[in-house]
C-alpha cells in the first residue's frame, strides 16, 4: 500500500503538470490569436487565464 506522503506527491505532480498543459495551450492560443490581430480573441483568451488563475 503507498503511504499517504507518496500518494499526495503525486497527485501534486499530477496537478502541476495539469496546469502546465494548460499555460502552454493558451500561451499558444494567445500568440496564434496575436499574429492573427483578433483583439476579441486576444481579450477573451486574457480572461480565460485570469479566470484560471494562469496569468
């Protein structure tokens, strides 16, 4: 059985390497919507990773 200590380890793996993903993802997003010009894209993409708590 995996001690406790372990097992929170690794959910906290788990969920850095979540949030990882998903900084990168709209990073990409917002750099695409950038040399695109879509400001409304560039704007909601900006709330997004405010709303996530990204930025």
């Amino acid at each position: 059985m995996m001690n406790i200590t372990r097992k929170n380890k690794m959910k906290a793996d788990a969920g850095k390497a979540y949030r990882d993903s998903l900084r990168k993802n709209l990073e990409h997003r917002l750099e695409v919507a950038r040399s695109q010009g879509d400001q409304k894209l560039v704007q909601q993409l900006e709330q997004e990773a405010a709303y996530l708590h990204l930025k």
